[in-house]
C-alpha cells in the first residue's frame, strides 16, 4: 500500500511537471511502483547493486504467490483488511488531490502576466469554530496561527459580510475605512491596492473570498481589466473547492 501511494504522489507530480525530464522520469517510476505493488506478493528476493548496475529478482511459484496473497486466517480478518484497505485509498487520493490543489493554487495565486501580473493572491474559508476568515491552501500561511480576518474587517472580511466585490485603493488599504487595528494599518501601509471578491458555488452561495493586493503604483488591480481577471480566477477557486477537494457543495 505503501508503494502504492508513493506511486500515485510521483504520478501526480511528473503530471503537474509538465513535459521535462523530472517528469517524465516521476512518470515512469511512479507507474514501476505502481506496477511493484501489485506484483508484491509473487517476489520472493530482490537484490539490488545500485553500483555495479545489477538486479536479481527471484519469483516464487505459482502456488507459493496464491498462498501469500490469499494469506487471510478468518472471514473477520478479511472484512478488517478490506476495510483498511478502503480507509488507505481514501486517504491517498485525498492526499493526491490535496497536493494537485495546492500546486494549482500556487500558481494561479501568483499571476506572472496579465492584468494582475505582480499581485498577491490568498484564498480564505471561513471557521466556524474561530469565527474568522483564515488561509486555505497556502503553504506559507498556518491557518492555525495565522490572525485571519473577522467578519467585516478588511475588504476580505467586508467582500464575505456583502457577498459582493470590494475595493480598497491608497489610504483605504491600511488606515480605519474598514476597522483595521494598528498593527494590521501599520502591516498593510505600503500597499497600494487591495480588492477581494467572493468565490461562489453554483447556488450562488460564498464559500470562500479571494484576496488580492499589490504596491505597484501601476497596478491594474481594481481596473476593469484586473476586475474580470480576478472573478474569473475566483471561478476557478471554487471549481478547486468543489470539484476536486470536496471542501464545499454546490448547495
């Protein structure tokens, strides 16, 4: 199972790494994992000489692999193997979608062209237990220690409280327009603009607010341009949290 899943993750990883080298050899040995795994239980001996270029597998017979396949004492333990096994599968794809969803989020969140070309992107799901808006997706953000935002505060908090696009520019992105505290006003004061927009299900129901922000006086954020860019790019969120993850519904 072990294999399998290592098989799986290099897979997933030479898929995500496109047509170079590195993926192309990720592709082939996860499918040799893959393959290994399930061919496991007929090898007797495998020695491997890494420096001499050598490898020696020995099978065993036909009778001796049924048997370490079909090695199962009791119905019991059968029922116990199988549901083991569906709980392991379950986690491995739910591993694997996990990771192609965070390497797609890394690069869509980090636009290198087009209207928002140089902006900060982070996706935030709303806690129910803390009751605030906290990073999702976001391998440099702990959501558990991260300070998120409530409900209201922030064009983040604001675009979740009205379901609707916000927009900050100059002085509203880092002074009290929208209940910053002084070390957030402080945190934010370089920042030239900031906009969120809500990402929506098919209902029409918030399921998350996307954020961006940039210094860049030229900046194209909040412009025509940079506003369907940044809804079309919350569309594509919400089919990441939908679709592939499972994080949210459709209702």
């Amino acid at each position: 199972m072990l294999l399998g899943g290592v098989g799986l993750a290099l897979l997933v990883a030479g898929f995500l790494q496109g047509r170079s080298e590195v993926a192309i050899a990720s592709l082939l040995l996860g499918t040799g994992l893959l393959l290994l795994a399930g061919f496991l239980p007929a090898i007797k001996r495998l020695d491997v000489n890494a420096k001499e270029g050598h490898l020696s597998l020995e099978t065993r017979d036909d009778a001796a692999a049924t048997a370490v396949m079909a090695e199962q004492p009791s119905d019991e333990q059968r029922q116990a193997a199988a549901e083991l096994d569906l709980d392991e599968t379950a986690r491995g794809l739910a591993d694997a979608r996990l990771l192609v969803a965070t390497v797609a989020a890394e690069q869509l969140l980090h636009p290198a062209d087009g209207p928002l070309s140089g902006c900060e992107f982070r996706l935030f799901l709303y806690d129910e237990d803390r009751h605030r808006l906290l990073p999702a997706l976001d391998p440099d953000r702990d959501a558990e220690t991260s300070e998120g935002w409530a409900i209201g505060q922030g064009v983040t908090g604001e675009a979740w409280r009205r379901g609707a696009y916000v927009l900050a520019t100059g002085s509203e992105c880092s002074d009290e327009t929208y209940h910053l505290n002084a070390g957030q006003q402080e945190r934010y004061r370089e920042l030239v603009a900031v906009a969120a927009a809500p990402v929506m299900n098919a209902s029409g129901n918030v399921v998350a607010v996307l954020a961006g922000s940039s210094r860049d006086p030229e900046t194209l954020l909040g412009s025509p341009e940079g506003f369907d860019a940044h809804i079309a790019l919350a569309a594509t969120m919400a089919r990441i949290l939908v679709d592939l993850l499972g994080w949210a519904s459709e209702e």
